[in-house]
C-alpha cells in the first residue's frame, strides 16, 4: 500500500484547538469568544469547548469582569521548557550574551519558518533609547536584514519553494553571501537599523541567523563596517563551529 500523506491523519478537532491557541498567542491584547469566531470563521459555541478546556488545564486564562480571554501560565511553561532544550539556543545564547555587552545594542536570534522568520529571542541593550521588544513577531523572509542571510545562504533559492520577487534579488543575495552579512534600514520601522548574519549546522543547513537591531543615530554607517558588522559576522562563526559547523576555518585555511 503507498504510504499515506500527512494530511490524511489530521483530526480537525485538534486542528481547530490549534487554531484557536495560535489565535491567542499572535493577539496583543485580551480578545472575546465573537473576536475569534469571526477571525477563525468558527461557531462561537466550538471555540467556547475548547478554551474552557485550555483554561482548564491552565494554557488559557479569563478574564472575569471583561469576559476576554488570554494566553495563560500553562503555554508560557511550555514555551520556556522547549526553548531550554533547544540546541540552537542554548548553545547560541552566552555567546550572545557577550556580544551585547561589548557592543551594548539588542542582539536577536532569528528562525526560519517557512517563507518567513521567527524572532525566536533576544538579549536586551541597557541603552536608554531602545526599540520595541520583537520576540515573536514574524517577518518575509525576504524582509529584513535576519531573513535575507538565512535566503542567500541556505538552498531556498535554488528552487525548493516559491518566493515572489526572488529573481530581483539575486544580486544582493549573492553580495550578502560574499560580505558574509547584510543591512538593513527602515524595514522594521522608520529610523531603525539591523544588520544580520548566518548561523550554520554540522550539515552546512542554515538554522539561523544573529541580528543587531538599534536606531539609526546610534548604528551609523561607519559604525556598522568598521566594528558592528565585522564583530557581528565573527560571533556568528562562533556559534556556527559550536553547532559543528567546520567550513569557515576550512576556506581560511586554503586561502593562505
């Protein structure tokens, strides 16, 4: 018999307990039950089952005057436990560490999610001037500076999915692989400067990307290619050999 496709072991009401808790988690603020039935196009009676189970088992919350519901304990402990014993993270996160404290700007790590990225976490500046915390948000890959690094160096463009408007950026993927990191400006709102690059595995697969994300009166342009960028690119091949990754020291080696 050939073997069957994914899709055909889904169960729908798992899928729309999902959908509802995935719902939460991209809401800023406490939502309603009429909120997300118009949102997921779901009854408002299925959504009430399911979240007055996640509230049950505390990975959602009510609120009891307003009626709105949130995100509860339950998930944030979820989230924390995964996040311990992701690899990539872990072994990233004191090299990053100390990165931000010799340069004193905010420092993410980024994840491909598709034809997108995760800010999956990030180590603060103690900077007075700082730019809104984005842990969680979801950007095009071909967007900022973190996604562009992870495009020009993994196999996405050679063909194994479909990205519009990948053509037009063939040459600057092929510059960003070369510099061996990337800038941007204004991408994540006026004013605000990141630069980015590559985190690599064992395998040569791109699990990540390291970005600095500051203000533009503060990251300059000179600033970024004397210092930022060149410390920046060298964290990265720390955390890459960390992760098992040889080929920078090979392609060193031959050039001398």
């Amino acid at each position: 018999m050939p073997p069957r496709q994914k899709e055909s072991y889904s169960i729908q009401s798992v899928d729309n307990a999902l959908d509802v808790l995935e719902a939460l988690c991209e809401e800023e603020d406490e939502v309603r039950i009429s909120q997300l039935s118009q949102r997921l196009g779901m009854n408002k009676t299925s959504i009430f089952r399911l979240l007055a189970t996640f509230e049950n088992r505390g990975y959602v919350e009510k609120e009891q005057k307003s009626g709105k519901y949130r995100l509860g304990l339950s998930a944030y402990e979820m989230g924390q436990k995964f996040l311990s014993r992701m690899g990539l993270l872990r072994k990233a996160k004191p090299v990053i560490e100390r990165l931000a404290r010799e340069c004193n700007e905010a420092l993410y790590l980024a994840v491909p999610r598709g034809n997108e990225i995760l800010m999956l976490d990030m180590v603060d500046t103690l900077q007075q001037v700082k730019i809104i915390p984005l842990v969680g948000n979801r950007y095009p890959i071909t967007g900022p500076s973190a996604g562009r690094v992870i495009l020009a160096n993994s196999a996405l463009h050679f063909g194994n999915c479909n990205l519009e408007g990948l053509q037009g950026l063939e040459v600057e993927l092929s510059q960003i692989r070369k510099v061996g990191g990337s800038v941007d400006c204004g991408v994540f709102g006026d004013g605000i400067v990141s630069l980015a690059t590559p985190l690599m595995d064992a395998q040569g697969n791109i699990p990540g990307s390291l970005c600095m994300i500051g203000p533009e009166f503060r990251l300059t342009s000179e600033k970024i290619n004397n210092v930022l960028l060149p410390r920046l690119i060298e964290t990265g091949i720390v955390i890459s050999s960390k992760l098992g990754y040889v080929g920078h020291f090979i392609t060193k080696d031959a050039y001398k």
